[in-house]
C-alpha cells in the first residue's frame, strides 16, 4: 500500500558523496530511476538540482569588503601611501569599483577596489606584480597596495605620472569636469580635517585652523604691509575659512590662500619654487612668500596684485575682518 522511502543512507550516498563531482549524468539517472519510486525521485532530483548549484558557487564565494572612504583612507595610510595622495586614490577607488574589495570585471581582466588589470600584472597570465589576481579580491589590502605602488612607479616613469595607469583618473582629476564625484568642491573643516561636503570623500590633511587676529598677526610678522592685512583676513576667510589644510582639487588649489598648481606650487607648476604639500602646513613663511610672487606678478600685469585672487571683488570693505585686532 504504501511506497518504500529510501534509507537515510542511500539518500546520504547520491547527495553528499565527494563523488558527485564528477558523476556520470547517465549511470546517476538510471540509479535514482531503478532505487528510488517516482515521488521520491522528484523530491530527490530537486534537492541535488538545488545542492550541484550551491557546490558550483562554493569556489567563487570569497571574503570580500565593502569599505567606507574613510576606512579605505586609514588603510592606504597604514600602507604607506602618501598623505598627500590619499584623497586621488580614494576617488580612484571609488571609480573603480565602488569600494568593492571583490569586483571583477570580465570584460577587460581587472581586479579588486583598484582594477588592477591581469594582461600585465596580476597572474594568470601578468607578471608585473607578482601576485595571483584571485588575491587582489579579498578584504586583505596589502598586496593590492604593493602592486598599486609598482604600477604607479612603472607609469610615472614612462609617463610623468602614474596616476595615469588608471583611466579614470583624467575624468576627474585633469577635466574637473566630473560633478557626480568632485573630491573637494565645497570644504567643511572639523579638527583640520577636511571633508567634501557633496561626496563621502575624506582630504586626510592635518593644520591649522586660525583666529583672524592671530593670522593678522603671522601677516604682518611675514612681511605684508599693515594697509593691506584687513583685506588679505578677508581673503582668506573667503579662500579657506582661515584653514591652512584646505585642499580643492577640483580647482588644484591649496592652503590659506588656495594657491593653485597650474602656475605656482609644484607639480606642475614652477613659479614659487615649492611643492603645493608645503601650503598645508601651519608654518606661513612660504605661503606669505609665494603670495608676495603672486601678487607682484599680478600688479604688473593689471594694476592690481589683489585680482589674482577671485574673492577679492567680495574684499574691497574688508576693516571689519581685523576689528578687536592689536596690529603690531
């Protein structure tokens, strides 16, 4: 009357046997045909349909990550990845994958939050890092970090900058003309931290926030003549709310007085003689420096040293940013 149900033991052999690996479709079908009736063979087929798919996916599932940006910033940082570079390089990641440790992409062969590609440099078949590619997706970044710097280092050498391995850095560190994720267009200042306000970008920079008396007074000790110090205050205030750390890469301008690359600090530009980092410390005497360069290039140029500085129009009844100050 009723149908025999196959031993818990014989279901164990046909489900989890380490050979059903490699079965043989046909000499499989026959023996669940022949040892089990027609109700538990349905049962049956659904369940190993179910677990050959879950044993198909076991080798892909990995221990992957998705960071936030200021998570992924303290990595690179902890491994050793210039300060100065580290906002680039999270924007690049962002780009890249989305701050997935995991993504692989196909289509092109790359790999990890920074798509390192395997035609050149993860294994197989690239050699240029010496490292597998299956290695770049987990939540361990260390050997993504070593292999970003020979990558950098490899194309900076041939290039100039090794920031052009990655295709999406001119999209928004060249053009300027990516608002969906623009590092640093608006500056918020928290403990001389500085934070995008339209992105989740971090500018992991240390400095200075001043008071306008006390840079009233570092103006003044550096050499800026005490008619002009009301309107420099105002500058400032207007450029980088008084904070030496202010960092806009979509404009590429730094510091106080946001002097920008193009021209001034270097790299590229050449004509104060000093590395744009050295505009985000605490110490003015080369800010004030370059400052004096600009402006008296500018008042040869239009009258005006002053109008090398846009915020300047919003500065022309600038007394009440020094009141309360003992200018001395």
């Amino acid at each position: 009357m009723h149908e025999k149900l196959a031993s818990r033991g014989e279901l164990q052999k046909v489900l989890i046997r380490p050979q059903i690996l490699d079965f043989n479709i046909k000499s499989r079908a026959s023996f669940i045909k022949t040892k089990f009736p027609e109700k538990i063979r349905y049962k049956l087929s659904t369940k190993m349909k179910l677990i050959f798919c879950l044993l198909l996916l076991i080798p892909a599932l990995v221990h992957c990550k998705i960071f936030n940006n200021c998570e992924l910033a303290k990595q690179l940082i902890k491994y050793g990845m210039p300060r100065d570079e580290i906002a680039t390089w999270v924007c690049i990641a962002y780009k890249e994958s989305s701050f997935n440790s995991a993504l692989i992409n196909p289509k092109y062969g790359t790999y990890g939050l920074f798509q390192i590609s395997k035609k050149y440099w993860c294994s197989p078949p690239g050699k240029g890092c010496n490292v597998r590619c299956k290695n770049l997706i987990d939540d361990k970044i260390a050997d993504d970090i070593r292999c970003v710097k020979k990558v950098f280092a490899q194309t900076k050498s041939e290039s100039g900058s090794g920031f052009k391995a990655w295709d999406t850095y001119p999209k928004f560190a060249l053009s300027k003309s990516d608002n969906q994720v623009n590092c640093t267009n608006n500056l918020q200042s928290r403990n001389g931290i500085i934070i995008g306000l339209n992105t989740s970008f971090l500018i992991v920079t240390s400095g200075k926030i001043f008071d306008k008396c006390e840079l009233a007074s570092q103006l003044i000790k550096y050499g800026l003549p005490k008619d002009q110090i009301a309107t420099w205050v105002c500058i400032v205030f207007k450029e980088s709310s008084y904070n030496t750390a202010a960092i806009n890469y979509s404009s590429g301008c730094y510091g106080l007085f946001q002097i920008c690359e193009q021209w001034w600090c270097s790299p590229p530009g050449k004509v104060c003689n000093m590395k744009c980092t050295k505009l985000l410390d605490d110490n003015l005497a080369d800010d004030i420096k370059c400052v004096k360069t600009i402006y008296e290039r500018t008042r040869r140029l239009s009258g005006n040293g002053f109008t090398a500085w846009e915020t300047y129009s919003q500065c022309k009844s600038a007394s009440s940013y020094i009141q309360g100050c003992s200018l001395e």
